[in-house]
C-alpha cells in the first residue's frame, strides 16, 4: 500500500513540475505610443536602441532566429525569438506588425531586434 501512494506522489510532482515548466508569454494588444515607421527611414538614420513599429512581411529565414523583413520601402533583417511568434503560423504571405528595436553594429547593416509579433489582418 505504501508503494501506491509513493508512486501516486512521484507521479503527481511530476505532472505539477511538468505543467509549470511551459513557459507563457503575455502579449500588449493595446495602443501604443510607438510611432510606425518605415524600413527606407531606419536605414536612412539608424539610431541604436530606438523603438520601432513596422508592417509588412516576412521574406525567408536566414538564420536560426534572423528573418528577411520587407515593408515595400526596404528589407532589414528582423531578429526574433521563437518565444515571440507566440504559436502564431507565419510564412511570406502573412503580413504582420513588428515591435522592438533597432540594434546598430559597426560591422554589419542595421538590424530589429524584435520583442513583439501580430498578425495583421
């Protein structure tokens, strides 16, 4: 009988730690103060750190978490972390909404760090 119930409480952790290991990641649908932008304009001026606000589509993957992001005036390279995608399905054809910021380098072109991901309709 003491075996039951120490297999039953093996058994019960393990699902409790299970369930609270899944990470969950709230999303601001709201209004924002962050003004849009455009792609053409933080090439033009890149200013590290500066919040932004674009619409338009993802082009490719390039890299693990890097993505190819065009809005019509220009293509940057968007980095954004699986855990911003939210379970969202995406491809090239799915306009979405991009907010993060920009992060310069000496080495390579501006890039968006991106913190939020939504899809536009």
């Amino acid at each position: 009988m003491s075996s039951y119930f120490n297999v039953r409480s093996v058994v019960a952790l393990a699902l409790s730690s299970a369930l609270l290991s899944f990470p969950s990641y709230a999303q601001y649908t709201g209004p924002s103060e962050i003004g849009q932008t455009t792609v053409a304009e933080i090439l033009k001026n890149p200013v590290d750190d500066q919040d932004v606000r674009v619409q338009g589509h993802l082009l490719r993957q390039s890299a693990h978490d890097k993505f190819v992001f065009s809005d019509g005036t220009g293509e940057i390279v968007a980095e954004i972390k699986a855990k911003h995608f939210a379970g969202q399905t995406l491809d090239e054809k799915t306009k979405v909404e991009l907010i993060g910021e920009v992060d310069t380098s000496s080495k390579r072109p501006p890039e968006i760090e991106v913190d939020f991901v939504k899809v536009v309709n």
